[in-house]
C-alpha cells in the first residue's frame, strides 16, 4: 500500500538553542542565524528571513546571546563610539587578529558585540589598519597615517570650500576666486578643479548651463565678447599680436604706368587689393588692366611685418569688426588709396573688338588710383559707365568661355553693425559688379598660375575635384571654375598664400630666382598652416553671422517669420542666412514655403525654439 503525504518543513523546537553567527560577505559584514552547519558551509537565515549559503571560512564570531534582532545596529553603536586613534596607539607592532586587539582595548575577553564593533571599526578605517586577510590587520606606519590623514583633512577642507562656492554662485554672487580663472573655466575647464566641481554641482541645483549662470552672476557683461573671446582663448592664447613700429623698408624704382585705375568694393573695405582701368590703343583694339597692390614689393619674407603676417595668415572677419592680416602700416604703405600713386603688379589683356583676348603683359609699376568707388553708390556714380560697361562685356566672355552662367538664385549677406545695432541686407550673387570683379580675378589666378607653373615656380595652386576644394603645390584643374589651374594671388593684403605666391611672381616678372625655391620646405609649412587658420576663421565668422542673426531676431522683435523647406525637418529662414530644425515641421518636399513661430532665442548657446506654424 502507498501512502501519498506532504513533507512537512523542518522547524527548531523552542527548546533547541540557536547558534548566530557574524560573517563577511562581499565585503559587507552581516549577522544570521545558521540553519544547518555542513562543516565547510552554512546555511544562515537573517532577521528578514532572507536564507543563503555562506562559506565556514567567512565566519568571524559564532555567538548564542545577544539575541540577532538588533545585533548589527548595536555593534555598530560600539563601533561608533571607538576612536580610530586610541585604537590605533593600542595596536602591536606587527599583524594582530581582531580579537587579540579587542581583548587589549577592552581589557577582557570581547563580548560579541564588542568584538563585532571592534571589527567594524578596523574594516572602516583604511588608512588606520590595513587588512590582511580573515579577520586580520595590522596598523599603519606612522609616516604613513600622517600622511593618508592629512589627505582627508585637505579633502574635508576642500569639500567645504566647494559647498561654499557652489552655494554662492546657487545665490547668482560671483567668487571671487572665478574672477582670475573665468577665460579657461568657460573654455577649457581643469575638470578635477574644485571650481569646475562647485559649478558643476551649482549648475545640476539650478538647472542652468555653466555659461549661463555665470551670465546671471554678473561675470559675462557681454555676449558678443563671450563667444570672441572663446575664440581668442583657443586660438590667440596671448591675444592677438600687437603689432610693432616695424617700418617699410624702401621701395624699388619702380616706372610710373599710364593707367588711370578704379577699385571696386563696398565701403567698409580699407584693405584694397585690386583695381581695373580700360584704355584704347591706337590698333582699335582695348587695354584691359587688372591692378593688384604689391606689398611683395617692400615686405620681404622674415622682415618685421611679414613675421606678423605670418602669425596671423588671414585677415579674420566678423560682422562689425576685423583683425588684419598686416599691421596698419603695411595697409597704408600698399592699400590702392584714392588719388594716390601705388606700387602694383599689373595684367594687362589686349582684346579684339570681340573681347576675344590678343595677348597678355605683366608689369611691375605704378599707377594713379582715381577712384575707390563703393557698391553702395556705383548706382548714382557714372564716372565710368563707359569702362564699366566694357568690363562687363569682357567678364561676360570670360564666363562664358569657362562654360559657366551667373546663378542669380544664390545670396550673400551683408552685415553692418553700428552703435551696437544691426543691419542685414541681402545681395544676389551675379550682379553686374559681382561678375565684373569675380571674373577679372579669376582671370588674373588662373593666367598668373599658369605661367608661374609653366616658368616651374613654386606656388600654392588651389584646385577641385569631385567637389572637394584643396592646396597643393602643383597645378591641377578647378572643376567648379572650370579652368586648368588656379591660384591665389590677388589679395596679397589679406591672404598670406597670395603673398606668398606674389613673391614668386615678382620673381618671374623680374627674371631673378625666386623667392621660395623648388623642394623647400617653406611652401608646404605656409600651405598646412594656412589651411589650418582659414578654416578655424571661416568657422569663427559663420558662428558670429549665426550671432548676430539672432541679434537681429531680438532688436527686430520678430516672433514669426517665413522660410523654405531645405530638407526633413530643416527650415532656412527667409532674409537671413540661419537655417534651424523644426521637428514639428510635417512632411514637405524641398522649397516648399511656410511660416514658423520662434521663441526662446539664446545669444549664449545660439540657438533658438522654431515651431511650423502654416503653409503659405
């Protein structure tokens, strides 16, 4: 016969007494009640009923009374009320077990409760006890709790004093310890300093960025100078050289040319590169010259003024402001001025009366400028309408026969800051005065690269293919100009790379060696290092542009405002060059115009909320 039962779980009597025991486990210690002892192992039950399988060998005490309930906050209790010092002046000189140590603290054998606290107090004073395995110890070198001790008084002093920073910049009150340190926490925090630790730690209680509450701290009166001042830190750590009383040395002899040149450029131009003249020889045919100011001419490379060049490589652009490739007084030497006589290297172009080009000479010379004419009055200006209107049947050939056409949908933007206001207005590219300029520049870099390359000069060629735009030391084709070589060389004030090449040019016209020699390693250093900076300054000018654009926004007080759809969720807001997402915008093809509400413009991040409002 079988007999089906349900086993019942096994229960201490009351009369059984229970053995405790007071282990280490991952580095915790615990207390429990043991289940069963297996010799090796036990199986222990806590106060919260919480059984597990612990090794014999992490047993440190093995006790029947106190009762478990209340064991571990009671030990902790006598751990608590040990002083880590007075513990450490009654340890051996050599490792000791923990109850060793207990019974010579307490001056009898421990209870469990003494020794558990004694126990405790070891595991959680490191720099005190070093531990050594199972329930073992031995006490720190003297030479060495000083110091671990002094350590941890530097810690709390430190803790201290960044609670006290945090909380005065939590109360938007400036310390006065940020104020020599501001450039480098803005830009390039030392991140285990503990400034950057207590403005992080104000930062997460306010919800604000570092930027801005500094900002309302009072340490950032300037937005503008916020973002220029990120640029000078990364790339002018000294500032921007300050240029000294070099002097020009003095010119060569060079022979006054007949031309009577214009220049043509907007009115905040002072750095003037280049000027054109028309003349009519007695053949029938036109003289067209391309003028371009030669500061090659009395700034040789390593002289005063051409190391500053060096330093700088570009003039840098912002809306309202410039830092100049050259110091002023090699501006003043060699900017084609109104009604002065200027040093230049000349093009001249002989055409048919087709505009079909009969033959080119170059000269080194100089010329009368009788005119800085402004696009902002060339409308009402008609001095030379009739040089003009050649100039523009000549660039109108030239485009042609580089098989482009003007494309009168691109805009460029012009900036004009005053008394901290600003005005943006647009202007189509390919205008008559756009193309007149563009197209005799482009000549003039593609003819002067060609007969730099075939005279084997080295120069600094730019060139394109498949799209990407590169320098290299050798002529290669301009896929987006569409011509077979191409260099830099007429804005030598502006662009060190056109200086550098001018000097070769001066060299070629003059039949001399030239001034940077075939296989130096001059030319590819200037080259990398022009990249470099004309890169970071482009960069620097498209972030002001994006800054005051949002000045703009807020002087306008603009809160809607049409755009076009450019691609999914991207929107290029109408009369200004700032593009944004949109993520409310709903599916759109490309070109597709629409209003949008903004709000939130912030000067500091340089962002703003756009929100698709309709369809127009």
């Amino acid at each position: 016969m079988r007999y089906n039962f349900t086993p019942i779980p096994h229960r201490p009597s009351p009369f059984t007494i229970l053995m405790n025991v007071f282990y280490e486990e991952d580095g915790a210690f615990k207390a429990g009640s043991v289940l069963a002892d297996n010799t090796t192992s036990l199986q222990v039950e806590s106060t919260h009923g919480k059984r597990s399988k612990i090794k014999a060998a992490s047993v440190l005490i093995r006790f029947q009374k106190p009762d478990l309930a209340g064991f571990m906050e009671a030990a902790q209790q006598v751990a608590d009320g040990i002083d880590p010092d007075f513990l450490w002046e009654c340890c051996p000189g050599e490792e000791f077990s923990f109850d060793a140590l207990s019974e010579e603290y307490f001056g009898h054998a421990p209870s469990p409760l003494e020794g558990a606290g004694v126990l405790i107090r070891l595991h959680h004073s490191p720099m005190y006890f070093y531990k050594k395995g199972k329930g073992k110890y031995k006490a720190a070198p003297p030479d060495a709790l000083k110091a671990a001790l002094a350590s941890q008084e530097k810690k709390r002093r430190q803790a201290e004093l960044q609670a006290s920073l945090a909380g005065e910049l939590e109360n938007r009150r400036l310390p006065d310890e940020f104020v020599p340190i501001l450039p480098s926490l803005l830009y390039d925090p030392d991140r285990s300093s503990i400034a950057y630790r207590a403005l992080v730690q104000a930062c997460e209680a306010s919800g604000l960025s570092a930027a801005r509450l500094l900002e309302e701290c009072g340490a950032l009166p300037s937005s503008h100078d916020y973002h220029l001042n990120r640029f000078l830190f990364e790339h002018f750590p000294k500032g921007i050289p300050v240029p000294e009383a070099c002097g020009i040395p003095g010119l060569p002899d060079l022979p006054m040319g007949d031309a009577k040149a214009f220049s043509i450029d907007d009115a905040t131009t002072t750095e003037i590169d280049d000027a054109f003249s028309v003349s009519f020889p007695e053949n029938g045919n036109l003289r067209i010259g391309i003028h371009i100011a030669a500061p090659a001419l009395g700034i040789p490379a390593g002289s005063c003024i051409d190391l500053y060049a060096l330093k700088m490589l570009s003039t840098i652009y912002i809306p309202g402001r410039k830092f100049t490739m050259l110091p002023g007084e090699g501006i003043d030497a060699f900017t084609l001025s109104e009604n002065a006589i200027c040093p230049v290297a000349s093009l001249y172009i002989e055409v048919n009366a087709n505009f079909e080009v009969v033959s080119t000479r170059n000269a080194l010379e100089r010329i009368e400028i009788v005119s800085n004419l402004r696009h902002e009055t060339m409308e009402s200006d008609k001095r030379f309408e009739r040089e003009m209107g050649i100039l523009l049947d000549f660039a109108n050939k030239l485009e042609s026969a580089r098989g482009k056409t003007g494309n009168l949908n691109q805009v460029d933007y012009n900036f004009h800051v005053e008394n901290d206001r600003i005005a943006i207005s647009e202007r189509k590219r390919g205008s008559p005065l756009d193309k007149v300029v563009s197209e005799l520049m482009i000549y003039a870099n593609t003819e002067w690269a060609r007969q730099l390359s075939e005279k084997g000069f080295p120069a600094i060629y730019r060139s394109q293919n498949n799209g990407k735009v590169r320098q290299d030391i050798k002529p290669a084709p301009h896929q987006g100009l569409g011509v077979s070589q191409y260099a830099w060389t007429t804005s030598p004030l502006r662009r060190y790379v056109d200086l550098v090449n001018q000097r070769q040019l001066v060299a070629m016209i003059r039949d001399t060696a030239p001034a940077y020699e075939t296989g130096s390693d001059e030319i590819p250093v200037i080259m990398r290092d022009f990249d470099q900076a004309y890169e970071i300054y482009n960069g620097f000018q498209r972030t002001m542009e994006r800054y005051w654009c949002l000045r703009w926004l807020l002087q306008e007080n603009v809160s809607s405002t049409s755009g076009t759809v450019q691609r999914e969720n991207w929107v290029k807001l109408d009369k200004l060059p700032l593009s944004c997402k949109v993520p409310s915008l709903p599916e759109m093809a490309p070109g597709s115009q629409i209003m949008l509400e903004l709000s939130h413009v912030d000067l500091l991040e340089l962002g703003f909320n756009a929100r698709f409002k309709e369809r127009i």
